[in-house]
C-alpha cells in the first residue's frame, strides 16, 4: 500500500500512539505537543485497538489543538487497518465536510475509495481462487467514483499512480460482472438480452479482458435468433494486448 506511506512518514511516526505506554491522564498538565513527542519511543507498539483508543481520547480532549487533524488522519488509517470501516468512513465524511480545502484532503479522498475497494474484497475467497464477479457492485462503483475523483481534482496528488492502478483493476471488476451477467442470460436464452448486454460491455469497458469472453455470447446469440452478424469491430478497434 505504497503511498499510504507517505501520511504514515509524515504524521504517523510523530503522532500515532499517542499515550501508547499509559493513560493520556497521566500527562494531563502537558501540552499536546509534549504528548506527541514523548510518543516516538513506543512506535513499536502495534496494538491497534489502543492506538485507536489513545486518538479518539486525544481528538475529544483537545479539540482546539493544530494537531487535532493530524490525528483524525491517523485515526482514519487505524479504523481502516483494524476493519473499522463504518467508523474510518463516518470521520472521512465529517473531516472532508469540515475541511474541504486540507492540505491532506487527496489523502482522505483516496482512503475512502481504498476503503471501499477493501469492503469489496474477500480475502479468504480470493486466497482459494473463488470467482466472485457475479457479487454487486456498489463498493466498487463507490470506490472507482472516489478514485476518479481523486485524479480529476489532483492529478499531481502522491496517490495518484496508485489510484489509477486501482482504476484499473475495478473497470475490470465491473466488466467481468457484465460479463457474468451475459452468460447468465445466455444460460437462460435470453438472447436479445445478451447482445444488449456485450454492446454495453463494448461501449463501456472496451479494453478489458471480459469483452473477449463476450464476444462469442453475443456473435451465439445472433445465430440463434438467425440475426446477420455486425461485428463491433466495424465500429471500433478492440485492444486485446494486455501483457
């Protein structure tokens, strides 16, 4: 996760485990900035559900501080590395509603797009080779929309390499769910369906690897409806080099 390394570097190491080896009551007469440095020694703590305890303590006691919002970051990514996903998103929206225009801002943008594409993945089925495309899409249509986002309002953002990588890989999500949505039709001879479906395919994802396996669904579907072929290649030249 790459350039999430960046907030981690920056933030992170000077303000993360804030209060990590006892209470932030024991340091109650200090100022903020005495908590944060007395706190580069524990780095090596790695207990997430403290962490998370410690800054959402911090951020309720000093409220007024310059070092709020470098903690609310932290806290997005220790919700999201702890499976939070609820609560990472619910502070995402109120910093962005709070803070529009934070030097960070394409930081946050990019961990709500992260955290829907995590909500979209299921590790274990993945690690044993279970095809899930025909699942629904609204986490990744939501994480492609924020990714987007990101790119369209800042282009020279540190996260933008990886979020056009991500871009990538959820065209191809989407476009293998079409696909598994074809065959369902096809399955069933639905067949004026499946040519629909491919011409959407065609129009929408025209680059992806799942047009390839559509194509055959749809040139089945006109023979059997006896319909004359026109081949979308007439139209449009389909890239089909994806080493």
């Amino acid at each position: 996760m790459i350039r999430i390394k960046h907030l981690v570097a920056t933030s992170m190491l000077s303000l993360l485990l804030v209060g990590c080896s006892g209470s932030i009551d024991e340091h109650n007469d200090k100022p903020p900035i005495y908590i944060y440095k007395n706190t580069k020694q524990l780095l090596h703590n790695r207990n997430l559900k403290s962490i998370i305890k410690k800054l959402e303590t911090f951020c309720m006691r000093y409220p007024p501080s310059p070092h709020v919002h470098k903690a609310q970051l932290d806290l997005i990514y220790a919700y999201y590395k702890n499976n939070d996903f609820t609560m990472a998103l619910e502070l995402i929206d109120r910093f962005i509603r709070i803070n529009p225009d934070h030097q960070h801002i394409d930081y946050v943008i990019y961990m709500r797009g992260l955290i829907n594409m995590t909500q979209d993945k299921n590790l274990l089925q993945d690690f044993i080779g279970i095809d899930r495309s025909d699942r629904d899409l609204i986490y990744t249509q939501n994480a492609l929309k924020y990714f987007t986002q990101l790119l369209r309002d800042y282009p020279k953002s540190v996260y933008s390499t990886e979020a056009r990588n991500h871009v990538s890989y959820l065209t191809e999500r989407q476009a293998k769910y079409e696909l598994s949505v074809a065959e369902f039709y096809s399955k069933h001879r639905a067949y004026v369906a499946v040519i629909n479906r491919v011409k959407g395919m065609l129009r929408n994802y025209p680059n992806t690897k799942a047009v390839n396996k559509a194509l055959p669904l749809m040139n089945d579907a006109y023979h059997k409806l006896k319909i004359p072929i026109k081949t979308y290649q007439k139209e449009k030249t389909i890239t089909t080099d994806y080493s």
